[in-house]
C-alpha cells in the first residue's frame, strides 16, 4: 500500500505491474533514473521519483531553482502506453506550482515580451501569459487521477507556500515572494483556461502541483490512500479475513490526517476485520487515538535505537515484533 508519496510506484510494481525506468531531470536539473509502473493502460507516476524531496541533499535545497520538470518528463514518456494516469504527488522538494511539470508537457509561460519563462520561481512575477496551444495533444485523451494526502488550497495562510515551503527550505522572505508567484500564476491561469481552480482543495499540494494538474489537465483530485487502496483491491481482499497488519516508519498525528495506516484501518473497520498497525517509532497520543478506535498499535524499534540503525534494520526489527504480536494473542 501507499497513499500517494514514496512507494507508490513500488506498491503497484508488487501488484503485477511494469516497471519502466526514464532518464529526466531531477528537482535541481540534474539527471535521475526516475520509475512509473504500467498496469495494462494506467500509468502509475510517482512525483517523488523525479521530483521528491529524497533526491536532493539538505544543504542544497532551494525551492527558488527548483522544479518539477522531471515529472513532466516522466508523464510524457507514460503517454506513450496510457490511457489513464494515476499521479502520487507527496514527497516533493519544489514550491513551483507545477510550472516545471507544464513546461515538460509543453505549455510556455511567457512574459510581456513574449520571452519564455522557466527559472527562478521569481522570474514567474513578470508572468504576462500561459500559451497552451503546444501542450502535448495525448493529454485531451487521458484520464488524468491525482493521489494525495492533503487539501490546502493554493494561496493563503493555509496555501502551499505557508504550509510547505518552509520544509523544503525556503525562509520567510522567500516563502513571501512565492506566494506572490503563484497568485500571479492563478491569476494568468485564469486566462488560459476559463476557471478560477485555486481554492480548490488540494490545490496547494505538492508545492501547488495539484493546481497545475487540476486546471490545465482537468485531473480529478482524489485522497490517496482511498484512490490506491481501491486500484489495488483492498476492499475484496479485506472480505472474510480475520486481521489486517499495516504500518509506516513512523505513526504520529500526521498518520490520523489520512496516510496509509488511518486509510487502511477505516477500510478494515468497515469490514469489520481486527486491525494492527506497526510503527518503527509510535508517538503516545497518536496510539491513544488508534486505539480508541479498536486498532492495536506496535512499535517494532526500540525506543533507544537510533533512527539511522532502526531503519537500516527494519525488516528484521518487524518480523520480530509481528511474531511477538502473534504469540501475545494467541
């Protein structure tokens, strides 16, 4: 399972599907190996592999030169075999508001002289207009579904410039000049395609790419976990079992807001089927939470063990808490 973000792709790749690798460029231009799995005419593309955040070094992010054109590059080679495009958009290390990804499609964001724009995001404030008219024709036949986790709008207190930003490295001052940016981009996007989709939830994801892919590819934004679980079959494989494990590296708060574990479980319960939820690390009030609504909650790690080793042990620090589990219950 997945709900979005790092392991996506991997999640249908364990379910039957292809795994296809494309050489594009990463966050800050370099060149990555970047994977989308193909199940049959869906294309499963993963933001984090070209985009994410894991493929630059924390001393070099710079959401000012960062972008997600990579992506963009990833989407096109899948439109070689899909119909349909199922795009994950958590883990990103860009505040681009999807203007990389665009510009991959094939879409130019000129300025008054009519001179294309690409980077800095700063740059974006002399934005005059969007022109569409080279994007790639595939895409007006494409089904377009996005994963994700969160429903901020683009702009404000709330948008992706306030709330995310600052994770990838951005200061106050920059944080500032890219929520200009992207009002001025909603503005233009207005223009180019008849609608104002800016409030619209899930437009401030992954650095505003939920707007790009909302307002210029007609995507239909869709909570991940729920998307995932379903193109997976979860539902009938939760029919007649008699327990569900799940689990990330991590359970905290953040894990009741709709990441894997809170989306399988509500899926379980429904079916009625006792769940168990593993974590490396286990925050107290998140596992008072999950187990006030009847999941029990594992923590596979001890809590001394340092991250870096706990990670590095994973599979074996769970198989040993999973057997554990069992014998407690028996």
């Amino acid at each position: 399972m997945a709900d979005g973000g790092e392991g996506t792709v991997d999640a249908f790749v364990a379910g039957g599907a292809t795994r296809r690798v494309v050489r594009v460029a990463g966050p800050l231009g370099d060149p990555v190996d970047a994977a989308y799995a193909l199940d049959r005419e869906t294309a499963i593309v993963e933001l984090a592999q070209a985009s994410g955040l894991a493929r630059v070094e924390a001393q070099r992010r710079d959401v000012m030169h960062s972008d997600t054109f990579g992506t963009g590059e990833v989407i096109r080679a899948a439109l070689d075999d899909a119909r349909r495009i199922i795009v994950g958009i958590g883990g990103s290390a860009t505040n681009d508001v999807g203007t990389g990804m665009l510009r991959a499609m094939g879409v130019r964001f000129l300025d008054a002289s009519g001179r294309p724009i690409a980077r800095p995001m700063d740059a974006y404030e002399r934005l005059a207009s969007i022109d569409m008219e080279t994007i790639d024709p595939r895409l007006v036949r494409t089904v377009v579904d996005v994963a994700s986790d969160v429903d901020n709008p683009l702009l404000g207190k709330d948008g992706a410039a306030a709330v995310f930003a600052a994770q990838k490295g951005a200061t106050p001052e920059q944080i500032e000049r890219l929520e200009r940016v992207a009002q001025r981009i909603a503005d233009m996007a207005v223009a180019a395609v008849g609608h104002d989709w800016r409030s619209e939830p899930g437009a401030g994801a992954a650095g505003g790419v939920g707007f790009a892919l909302i307002a210029f590819l007609r995507a239909r934004m869709q909570r991940g976990v729920e998307l995932i679980a379903r193109e997976r079959g979860l539902p009938h494989l939760l029919e007649g079992a008699t327990l569900c494990a799940t689990g990330e590296g991590k359970i905290d708060m953040q894990t009741l807001r709709g990441k894997t574990v809170f989306g399988v479980a509500e899926l379980a319960r429904q079916a009625g089927v006792k769940v168990v939820a593993f974590g490396g690390r286990v925050d107290d009030d998140a596992r008072r939470a999950l187990e006030a609504r009847g999941i029990d909650v594992v923590q596979t790690a001890p809590s001394e063990m340092p991250a870096k080793r706990a990670m590095a042990d994973a599979a074996r620090l769970l198989e040993r808490a999973a057997y554990e589990y069992a014998v407690e219950r028996r």
